[in-house]
C-alpha cells in the first residue's frame, strides 16, 4: 500500500507528526531522500519497497528481521524505515544504514501504525502542495514561528502548547508534547482537535466564554472526564476579531499560572497570525545593530525599534554551559522567544534576539521604576525556564545611543557584568539574574588584578611573595592567609576551617608574617592582603 507524490524533505515530515512521537533512531535527516511515497512493510511480499518510501515497520521484530527489512530497504532505495519504539535494533545494523543513506525512525508506545500512516500521508501531500503553490518561505515561516511561540510558552509553563484557528486546527505547537495526553497526541497527529471533543466542549460553553474576554479559561476533569490532564486555554485576537485560540495541557491550579504570559503569548499568536513573520524577523535584526559599535546603524536601529525615547533597559543573558544547554543558532533563537514571551509581559514594544552567542533583549519603560525591577523580574523567569546567566542593565534614555549612560556602553557593561557572573565559583554553575550596578564593584576589582598582573615589571607586595614562597617551596601559607582573613581574623575559627590545631595556625600565621612582612596586627595591612587577594580572585 503505498501512496505516491511529487517528494518532499523528510525533515518537515518529521515536525509535522511530532518529534517526540517520531524519532530518529540513526541516519542523518538532512541528507536524507526526498520522500516520494508511504509504503507498509509486508512480510509476504518479497519486492524491495518503492524508491524513496518512508516505510513502516508493521510487524517487525527481532534483530534479525529487523537486519533483513533494513537491507531490503537500502537495496530498493528507500528514504526510511520507522520501527516501534523498543524494538531491538544491533548498532551494526544502524551504522549500515547510516552508511547506506537510510534513517531509522522510532514512532512512540501508544501511536497506531494507521494513525502514522495518515499523518505521514497527509503531511507529505501538504508539503508536496505548500511546494508548488508558494514555493517560498511566508507559509512555512508562519507556521514555524507559532511553533517557535508555543516553545517559548511550553518552556515557561513547563507544559505542552498548541496554537489553533477558530476551525481547531493545529497551526504551531510546542515539542514537548510527549508530556501531553493521548488526547493530545491525537489532535498532533491529526492536525485537528477530533470533532468528538470540539462538540463537547461547545456543548458545555467553553468556547462562548473562552472567546468572550481575553482571560485565561480552564477546562478541567469535570467538564471533560476523558482528559488525563486539564487544558487552560486563552483567546487570540486581532483587533476586536477573534482569529484563534492557545491551549496549555496542564494541571497546575490556574490561579498559580502567570497570566500575563499567557496575554503576551495570545499578543504574539495574533501579530504572527494575521501579519505573518516579517516585521518580527526585520525589528530582530536591528538588535545587533543597536548593541554595535556603529554609531549610526545604532541610532537608525533605536529609531527602527521604537526605542529611541522614554528609558530603555538591555536584558542580556548567556546560557550555564554545565547545565547542557543548546548553543547552537536554533537553540538560542528559542532562548529568544522565551525571552521576548516574558519582556513583553512588561511592554508590547518589547523585542529580543540571539546576538554572538548571548541573548539580547530591549525592554522599553515609561519610568526607570517600576521599570527596573519589572525588567528583573521578567529576567527570573526566563532564567527560571531556561538556565542562563542573565544581567540587566542600568537604565537608558533611549536617546543616548552613544557615550556614557548610552545603550553601547550599557552592552559593554552587561558584557562585564556576566563576565563576572561566570568567574563567581557561587554562580558560575547555575542561573542567575544580577542588574549591573550590583556587580559594578566586581568588574572594577577585577579591572585593577588585570592591571596588577599585567604590571611589567611587576612590583612585590606582600601577597606576591608570599604566592612566590609557596610556590618555591611547595607550602602553602597564602591558603591560611585566605581562610584567616576570611573568617574575620579569628584563629579558633580559621583552625576549625583548615582541620588543624589552634597552635598549628597561629605559628602558621607567625610564618607567614614573617616571609611576606605584613603585619596582621594592622587593619590598614589586613584590607590591603584582603584586596589583593580579592583581585587575585584567591578570596572568592
């Protein structure tokens, strides 16, 4: 059985089921065949598979059967295999797949090989169709921005999102929708909420009051039983013109779900919806700009932006690489979706974007404050959802682009200030939000060692010899120094710290004041090791 067409990639037949319902086992997607049909594997039919098919593994199982379709597919020039999920697959076999330019793809437990079927068909003749009637990027944009939205929204609610018309059809959703119920893998694979659902849920009023105010609405349990998880669900408007609708699978209390999110989403949707990606994709551009050393390209793109008055705050945020995040172009356009989701909670002029490995956002504000702590509370929520590093500026009149209080010497200031969030032991593995005047003090210590260690010749000080001491004769007196001032000059305390006997800290200190001559019986000669230590990055 087999279902032919004109071809299309086989990556957007991938997002279109799902990526957490089809799953690529081996093979690399992009280099993939154009898929030119779907085909259903028969055990009694010997023929190799149609050239370029997409075939389904009904049956299949068993390393050894699994081996055989596999070979039976390369040899007729298939595009893919897709095996049941859990089906055992000998990693020889998946590399001469690989090898032999056939991908092997996973569908989830719960999917039936004729529910895949028809969702593979139908998404091969809409991209076969979307070739040949636009050929170009606006439809596609489109629907991959809402995508885009609904994983910035899913990324901040921690639930899986759908974005639909007023027909109930599917057109974005978010990619997590393996923590979705079968409910929702069926409106998935099917690009549609199944009419038995669309009539209940008219019968029971949902859609008169979701489209009659622009507050969130729950459907929970009681109104539809058959749900595993309820829905939360708000209106897209444009204008007074309801166009469509976003759905949240959740089951937390909607009382303790930010609606301000949600409004901005449902702002977002109806931009995308009803004027396409464009001018989100052109306003994104002039972010780098603004942030540039160019100083007319900067002021060109505050005026483009719409933040060339009132006061504008730079949110600047760079992912914890421990914590396994995704650098790559598509990983930090994401990051900035989720950003720009909650900056324009605070204002709809609000813009972000992905610029040399960070993510940038311009919050534009009536006043400093409330303005300010506005910004860092949206700024701990993107962290929230994404672990990042992120710092907020000081305040900008949007009309200084250049010198000092300008926007170019805000980035550079953010730029210290996370440089400075990386080096703290204390938050160089975790997220966190700082706004730059309160790491202005690090950025300035650490300015003044740059300088100190970078003196040619370098001038001695009592913290240096005694760092040359320790490291001639293997001690190590600068460690007790540190722990001593540390723990305020107290002796008993340093000891405890260090696992040693009070004694054994006080000739240490004794030692100490003796090979590098400072006297820490002065407080002036105290704060003097305590900075240089500091700058040293020694006393973190």
């Amino acid at each position: 059985m087999t279902q032919t067409g004109t071809g299309a990639p086989l990556a957007p037949l991938i997002q279109a089921v799902g990526a957490t319902l089809l799953g690529v086992l081996a093979g690399d997607v992009a280099a993939a065949r154009r898929v030119g049909g779907i085909a259903i594997h028969d055990p009694h039919d010997l023929a190799a598979p149609p050239e370029r098919a997409v075939v389904l593994g009904v049956g299949v199982a068993g390393e050894r059967q699994v081996a055989d379709v596999v070979r039976t597919c390369l040899s007729g020039g298939a595009c893919a295999l897709v095996l049941r999920d859990g089906t055992d697959l000998p990693g020889a076999v998946a590399a001469e797949a690989a090898a032999g330019g056939l991908v092997l793809l996973r569908v989830a437990a719960g999917i039936s090989w004729s529910q895949l079927s028809v969702a593979l068909s139908t998404a091969l003749d809409r991209e076969t169709a979307r070739g040949r009637r636009w050929g170009g990027p606006e439809r596609v944009n489109k629907e991959r921005s809402l995508s885009d939205l609904a994983n910035a929204l899913a990324a901040t609610l921690h639930a899986p999102v759908t974005v639909e018309d007023l027909n109930s059809q599917v057109l974005g959703y978010s990619d997590n929708q393996n923590l979705g119920d079968a409910q929702r893998h069926e409106t998935i694979l099917g690009r549609v909420v199944p009419s038995k659902y669309i009539e209940k849920l008219r019968r029971a009023g949902i859609f008169e009051r979701l489209y009659s105010h622009d507050e969130p609405v729950l459907v929970d349990l009681a109104v539809m039983p058959e749900l595993d998880v309820p829905r939360v669900a708000i209106r897209i408007a444009s204008g007074q013109y309801v166009i469509g609708s976003i759905w949240v699978a959740t089951a937390t209390p909607l009382a303790d779900i930010d609606h301000s999110v949600l409004r901005a989403a449902a702002q977002r949707a109806g931009e995308l919806i009803d004027s396409g990606t464009h001018d989100q994709d052109r306003r994104r551009r002039f972010v780098g700009a603004l942030v540039g050393e160019d100083e007319l390209e900067a002021a060109r793109s505050a005026q483009e932006l719409d933040v060339d008055s009132g006061c504008v705050y730079l949110v600047v945020a760079e992912p914890v690489r421990s914590a396994g995040a995704d650098l790559s172009a598509r990983g930090l356009d994401r990051q900035a979706d989720v950003l720009h989701l909650q900056l324009t909670g605070v204002s709809s002029r609000a813009i972000a974007a992905a610029v040399g490995g960070r993510v940038v956002g311009v919050l534009p504000v009536e006043a400093a404050e409330p303005g300010g702590r506005r910004a860092v509370a949206a700024a701990e929520r993107f962290a929230q959802s994404v672990p990042a590093h992120v710092v907020v500026s000081a305040p900008v009149k949007g009309s200084a682009v250049k010198g000092s209080g300008g926007v170019f010497a805000a980035w550079g200031d953010a730029l210290k200030a996370l440089a400075s969030v990386n080096r703290s032991p204390a938050t160089a593995s975790r997220a966190a939000v700082v706004r730059v005047e309160d790491a202005y003090l690090d950025v300035l210590l650490h300015e003044v060692g740059e300088k100190l260690l970078a003196r040619e010749p370098a001038l001695p000080t009592p913290v240096s010899r005694l760092l040359d001491y320790d490291a001639e004769h293997h001690t190590d007196f600068a460690e007790s120094l540190v722990v001593y001032l540390r723990e305020f000059g107290s002796v008993h305390d340093a000891a405890q710290a260090l696992h040693i006997h009070a004694n054994t800290m006080r000739y240490r200190l004794r030692r100490l004041s003796d090979i590098c001559g400072i006297d820490l019986t002065d407080h002036d000669a105290r704060f003097k090791a305590m900075l240089e230590l500091r700058v040293r990055n020694l006393l973190a």
